[in-house]
C-alpha cells in the first residue's frame, strides 16, 4: 500500500525521499533503486491503482494518510460530481490524479514546438493536419497524451469545428482508453440534450462514432444510454442516422432491443418522406445485426401498417429494408408482404386468398 501511495505524492520532492529512506532501510539497494526509478516515472501502477478505484463508491479508510491538499481536492472534486451516486469516489480519485498528471506532461513536452499551440493549430486548414502528423509519429504514449491535453476544455468547441474535428478523432483513435476521460466529463457537463445535439450534428456526429468506438466500456454505456432516449430523432436524422448504425455495433443486447422497440413504436415514420430514407438505413443495420425473434419482431411491425412495405421499396435504403423483411418473414406473413410489396396483379391476387386462408386455418388450429 505505501508503495502505491507514495505515487499521488510524487509532486512533493520531500515526500519522495521520506518514503525512499524508508524503503532503503527495509530492502536492498537494488530494490531501493528499483522503487526510486519507479516514483521517477510515475509509473504504471498509478494508472493500475486509479482504474481499479473508478468503481468505488466509498473512500477507503486509509485516504486519511494522503497529503491534506490531495484530500481537500478528492473531496471537492467528489462533492461536485454527487459522492453519493455509483462509483463517486472513484471518479473523483481518477479525475485529481489525471489533472497532477497533466500538469506533469505539460512541463516535460514544455519545449516541443507545438507546445502551448495545439487549440490554435487545431483549427486551421494546415495547422491540423499538422498536429494529426505530431500525434501519429509520437514515440511514446505521453507525447501524444500532452498534445491531447492541451484540448482540455475546448472539446466541445472542437467537435463543431470544420478542422479541429480531425483532431479531436485522432486524439481518440490513438489515445489509451482510460485516457478519454477528460472527452467523455465535457461532453457529460453540457448535459444529454448537448450531446444527442452532437449526435445529429455535421461534425459532432463523428465524434460521437469515435467515442463509440474507442472509449473505456463503462462510459461508453452511459453514452449509448444518453442517445438511446432520444433515438427516433437521431435515428431520422441525415447525420444522426450513421450514430445509430454505429451504436448497434457497440451496445449490449438490452440496449438493441430498446432501440429495436422504439423503431417498433414508430414505424409510420418509415413511411414520411423526409425521414424514410434516416430511420430505414436504421432498420437495414438492425435486421443485420439483431437475434432472429427480434427481425421478426421487426418485419411484422411493419407489416401491420398497410402501405408501408410499398412506400419502403421505392426508397434507396427502404427497398433494402423490404427485402429484409421479406426474408425473414414465412408463410402467410411472407405472402402478405409480398403482395404489400408488389400489388395486385392475378397471381398476387391470389396469393393474398391464400395467405387468408392460411391465417384462418392456423386461427382455427
């Protein structure tokens, strides 16, 4: 425990070397040495201890033995995010060391020429491109961990910019999960209607994907739940349509069916003609990417509104979802459909009394 600990205090030089004489005393020289290497780094088992501690919900009893300035800054950070909801200490501990860190970053990259010109850089034409190159040809994690840093507070400016868009994917893409913390707390600050505003904006929508994508799990659930609650907007959205498709890749098989259920409960959307082509590009992924029971589901909702299979195959991504659904469908289903589908010629005439028929029997049976 006190070699952990004595990571939160690296900052202090006079704490360093207290716990170093102690170490001393206890161990070899060899060791000593090791374990002064390792504070010198501020090394991995920080980043180890502080993932492990995002799911506490309570202090633990030994926070009493931290320096008093780092306790005063947990409890305020925790008392600002509610430390009575799940996890609220966790985070609180997993914000305050990653704000020593960053200042740490800051003064080692002080020197590099970009220092200090990132947000600037980032939202020019050729200045972007420019921080994207620093940020693939990195060496090492921490250089492209200060060049993200320097985006603190400007990530919702970011994510509306024509340029700095493109930084702020590539700060995500490269990026270790656990260091997207920062994205996720500005996005959270703005609230859940900001962010499903992102979701459906020219840019916005990108990040969103990216965040998808390569987030740390817990939080990307809590941003799949976010846009979740307002998914037939986004779902009929031009831009908002392409977050949806992506979600479904990347959410829990509860979080599928509840956007299969709101589709459910909106189908008549499918047949506006503003907003068919958004919400069946929705449909399309989801009957990809759905359980068997939950495409029938689907398809039999959309066959119950009458027309509706028609106004779908005149459409780019409609007629794809028509076909969807006549593949999934069987029997009597499978003829009614195709009959919606194609009209009413001699043989789909037909057809049709047969598939009443068909109903009528199982009715009975």
């Amino acid at each position: 425990l006190s070699i952990c600990w004595v990571l939160p205090c690296a900052a202090s030089s006079s704490c360093i070397h207290h716990r170093a004489m102690t170490w001393r005393d206890a161990a070899s020289n060899d060791a000593a040495h090791f374990a002064l290497v390792a504070v010198q780094r501020q090394a991995h088992p920080l980043q180890a201890l502080s993932s492990r501690l995002r799911f506490a919900s309570e202090a633990p009893s030994w926070v009493g033995y931290l320096p008093q300035e780092l306790q005063d800054k947990i409890s305020t950070s925790a008392a600002a995010r509610q430390l009575g909801q799940l996890h609220g200490f966790g985070i609180a501990f997993e914000t305050v060391m990653k704000e020593k860190g960053s200042g740490q970053l800051r003064a080692l990259h002080s020197g590099a020429w970009w220092s200090q010109r990132v947000w600037s850089l980032s939202r020019d034409s050729k200045g972007c491109r420019e921080v994207q190159q620093v940020l693939e040809e990195a060496q090492e994690q921490d250089e492209r961990l200060a060049v993200a840093l320097e985006l603190r507070g400007h990530v919702w400016e970011a994510l509306r910019d024509p340029f700095a868009n493109y930084v702020l994917q590539k700060c995500i893409t490269v990026l270790c999960r656990d260091d997207l913390t920062f994205v996720f707390q500005e996005l959270q600050q703005k609230g859940p209607e900001m962010i499903q505003q992102a979701a459906r904006h020219k840019y916005g929508c990108r990040i969103i994907q990216r965040l998808l994508e390569c987030g740390p799990a817990d939080q990307v659930n809590d941003l799949i739940d976010c846009l979740l609650h307002d998914a037939i907007n986004i779902c009929a959205h031009p831009y908002g349509n392409y977050v949806m498709q992506n979600l479904l890749d990347q959410s829990t098989r509860e979080q599928r069916r509840r956007l299969l259920h709101s589709l459910m409960d909106n189908v008549t959307l499918v047949g506006n003609e503003n907003e068919n082509v958004y919400v069946s590009a929705v449909m399309v992924k989801i009957m990809s990417v759905a359980q068997r029971e939950e495409k029938v589901q689907l398809a039999r909702a959309l066959l119950r509104v009458p027309g509706l299979l028609r106004k779908m195959g005149s459409t780019r991504h409609g007629h794809q979802a028509a076909k969807k659904v006549l593949k999934t469908l069987t029997g009597s289903e499978h003829e009614e459909a195709r009959f919606q589908l194609y009209g009413g010629g001699e043989a789909t005439v037909e057809s049709r009394r047969k598939a009443a028929r068909a109903r009528r029997s199982e009715t009975q049976a």
